[in-house]
C-alpha cells in the first residue's frame, strides 16, 4: 500500500505533451504529492506511473483524464481510494459518475486541473 495525502492522476501518460503529463509537473511544482496512475508503465520527471489499480491511502484528490468510457472499469476503484474531490478535466465529464460520486458524498469538481493549479484554486 502507498500512503500519500494528495492527488492520483488517473490516465497518467509518460508523453510530455499529453495534458496529464503536465498536470502530475505542475502539482509537484505547487507543493502537491502527485501519484501518476495509467494503463502503460513509464515515468514523469522522477516519478514512476503505476499500473493497475494500485493499493493508495489517505487520497485527497482524483484527477481524471479518462474518457467517458475509460472511466466505467476505475468506479469501484476511485470509490475504494475514499477521495474528498474528484477534478473531472476537460473531455471526462460523465454524469453517471458525478451522480455516483456526490451519492457517496464526494465533492466533484468540473474544471481544468492545471488552471486550478496556475490560478491558485486547486
């Protein structure tokens, strides 16, 4: 099990342009303990991406950059890291999930991460 107090960023890829690369930069920078969670293996700057659905506690945020439909096998799994906020990004708002989340008592979020970051929000 990994113990942490901060955001897994669900749909973490190792290509730098993608948006979730930048996003697992950008809360390391601001201070936040970033855990990358993707499909492949690789890594951002230092930080190893896990596969699977890694055992983390103690998990404040999910940042999704998954599709809609990506998002349908990680509901249980997103559940069981018990997160105060899911960040839906640009591109994976899903209105099942949010009603899912917010029955569970999950603050839910329908903004862009990095903004957040830049403008002091997140």
């Amino acid at each position: 099990m990994i113990t942490m107090s901060g955001s897994v960023v669900l749909g973490a890829s190792p290509n730098q342009s993608k948006y979730s690369y930048k996003c697992v930069r950008s809360l390391m920078r601001h201070g936040f303990v970033a855990v990358p969670v993707g499909k492949r293996p690789g890594q951002i700057e230092d930080v190893e991406i896990l596969t699977g659905q890694p055992d983390i506690a103690e998990v404040d945020t999910v940042v999704l950059y998954l599709n809609k439909e990506g998002q349908k096998e990680y509901y249980e799994y997103i559940f069981s890291l018990n997160p105060s906020r899911i960040i839906f990004n640009p591109g994976t708002h899903n209105q099942e999930l949010v009603d899912l989340a917010r029955e569970k008592g999950i603050k839910v979020v329908v903004d862009c991460a990095l903004i957040m970051l830049s403008t002091g929000s997140y």
